[in-house]
C-alpha cells in the first residue's frame, strides 16, 4: 500500500469513528446544534482545542477525558460550523431530520478527504513529520483566522474564507487521530 493510499485508509477509519460518535448524539439530542451560530461553535472547537493544549502543556489532566474525544470533537463540531454556513442558525425548532444531518455530514466529511488528498499530494505527506503539539497549535491558529474573520462581518481581502479554515480544521484533527490511532504501528 503506497503513502496516499494508507493515508486514505487511515483517514476513512478515523473519520468512522467520529462519524459514529456524530450519530449517536444525533439519536440523543436530535439536530440541537441548529441554534447555533457560527461564533458560536468556533468558540465551542477553540474550548476543545485549547484542553488539548492545555493537556499538552500540562502534563497531567483532571477530567477523565482523553484528548481522542476532543479531536472527535473538533471533526464534528467543525463538520457542524460547514452546515450551519450553509443552511444558517435556526431560531427555536429543529428543522433537520436526523437522516438530512447524517446525509449533510457525508458530504462535508467527503469534502474534507478530498482537498486533504488533493493538499497531501501536494505537500508529500509532511504531516506525518509533525509533533501532535503542532497539529493542534493549527488548529488554533486556524481557530484565531475564523474569529478575525468573524469580526470582520466574513470579509476578506485576499484570504479564504471561514470554509477553508474549518476544512484544514477536520483535516488536521484527523491527522491527529491518525498519529494517536496508528503512530506506534
């Protein structure tokens, strides 16, 4: 199995593993998160970000919450931000069927493999050289791009758009969990 291959492979698995957890919170809680809005959940990925760094910095934790659930959590949260941007925030009721939320979910997840395919091509599989540290200080990074944009109404001048930084966002929490998953096999 060539890199691209078992990078393909291993995305499939991780992005599995975050969709079941998707799934079963839709069976909880129905299509809740439709109220929210966008800074909403970017504050919502940066607070899951922000505990896996602050874990990193640390040492040590108090919640019995491994940093997997959180990077899960950033690839269904940032999977959510894509709909939202979409179909927009709602105001009192659901107005998505669990089966629409899972259909919408695919397709974004589906997006997401491809520009990371397309950028992993381009960049030769260098992620695989980076510390787990490094991957979530983008995440964050990309985090701060989507707040300034936030403020600034969704203008930019010459920078992508809060799409963009949310599909490098999936992209670089699956690599993470690839690194967390596979890395010692």
């Amino acid at each position: 199995m060539d890199d691209i291959q078992k990078t393909s492979t291993q995305f499939d698995s991780v992005i599995q593993s975050c969709r079941e957890v998707f799934l079963m919170k839709l069976k909880d809680y129905g299509t809740a998160w439709r109220i929210l809005r966008i800074p909403s959940i970017t504050d919502q990925v940066y607070i899951k970000a922000q505990r896996i760094r602050s874990i990193d910095t640390k040492g040590t934790q108090k919640i019995n919450e491994g940093i997997r659930s959180e990077f899960i959590g950033i690839v269904n949260y940032s999977v959510i931000a894509l709909i939202q941007l979409e179909l927009g925030a709602i105001e009192t009721q659901e107005n998505l069927s669990p089966e629409e939320g899972e259909i919408l979910y695919d397709s974004y997840v589906l997006a997401a493999k491809e520009l990371m395919l397309n950028k992993n091509h381009d960049y030769g599989e260098a992620w695989r050289n980076m510390r787990l540290g490094s991957l979530t200080d983008i995440i964050l990074m990309k985090l701060m791009r989507v707040k300034q944009i936030e403020d600034n109404l969704g203008k930019t001048f010459i920078s992508e758009g809060i799409d963009a930084n949310y599909y490098d966002i999936i992209n670089y929490a699956a690599f993470a969990l690839i690194k967390l998953d596979y890395e010692d096999r």
